[in-house]
C-alpha cells in the first residue's frame, strides 16, 4: 500500500450557519434522529467536529455534518478543514457515510453497552435500546477447515420455574434423551 496523506490541514470554530450544505448530500435525516442528536448534546454535549474544505471564495463546503449545521445556526461548531479538491470532496461524500454503514454489530457487545450506559434523557435511552433491533448481529466467523455442522433438530421446552426445569431434565436423561437447561 502506497503512504497515505494527511488531507487535514486545520480546525476552525465558526458559527454553523456560515457554513455551506453540499448540494450533493445524499443522506436525508429523519425526525428521530434529529431527537436523538439533540438529546445527545444536551447529555455531553458537541463532541464531534465537522467535515469540510474550502471553497475558491474562502467559505467552508460541507461534506459531512449537514444535520449538525441545521440543528442550530448560531452554534459555534468545530469543522475539521480538508485540502481537497471539488472532486475529493465528492468522493468523500459518496464514502464516508456508506463505508461507515459497513460495520458489522458485535450484538453481544452493543446489549452490554446498552444495558450498563444510562441516560437522563428517555430519548437517548429508548434510541440505545433500539440500536440492538435495527442493527444484524455479526455473524459468526467462517471457519477455514472445520466440517460443517450436522442438521440438528431441538425441542425448546418451557418450565413453569427452576424446580420443573430440574424435573423434566431428570426425566429425560433417564430416557437416554440428551438435553441441557436454558435460562432467558
């Protein structure tokens, strides 16, 4: 792989409003979003800067950060200033979002995460809560010379507590059927 450059050349503060919306920005922000952005600012607060490059008239084009723009005009926010070309930037913009949207969901790591983070805003809570139903778990890796595995047929039974659990596993044992006990 060829060395890669280092496109960042400077941070700047400015006021939301001065910066320019990319007529090209392809990603649409739903309601939802925008109350969760919200609420996340109103928990830590700004906490990520902008993506952009200048223009030849000296404004800031946007390529990522549309929804924080509009949040609130007046707002200083940090944008992290590129030096890219027009067409850089186009390809930015048709990358960083999609590439982004590539990675996979550790679901067991996310329901820990979500289960030991808490917010004051009911907002941010039910928007982690529901990271785990939109988000396909990461599948299982491959693996390169181990056979397949059998089909299987199981039987899921439910308990009505722990004592019937531990009488139908002893019961099907003494029946020579294999089992094992479960608890959700």
């Amino acid at each position: 792989m060829k060395p890669i450059r280092n496109r960042i050349v400077e941070h700047v503060r400015v006021r939301a409003g001065d910066l320019q919306p990319n007529p090209l920005n392809f990603r649409r922000h739903p309601v939802g979003q925008r109350n969760a952005l919200i609420a996340s600012y109103e928990e830590v607060g700004f906490a990520r800067s902008l993506l952009g490059y200048r223009r030849a008239d000296g404004q800031i084009q946007l390529i990522d950060g549309h929804l924080r723009r509009d949040l609130d005009p007046e707002m200083l926010v940090t944008v992290e200033v590129l030096d890219v070309t027009e067409e850089e930037a186009r390809k930015l913009l048709l990358t960083i979002d999609p590439l982004a949207q590539l990675a996979e969901t550790d679901a067991q790591t996310l329901a820990q995460l979500a289960e030991i983070t808490r917010a004051d805003s009911q907002v941010l809570n039910d928007f982690w809560q529901s990271l785990q139903a939109q988000q396909p778990a990461t599948p299982p890796p491959a693996a390169a010379e181990e056979p397949a595995l059998p089909e299987q047929f199981l039987i899921l039974v439910e308990c009505r507590d722990e004592e019937h659990q531990v009488e139908l596993l002893e019961r099907f044992e003494a029946e020579g059927i294999r089992c094992k006990p479960l608890i959700s």
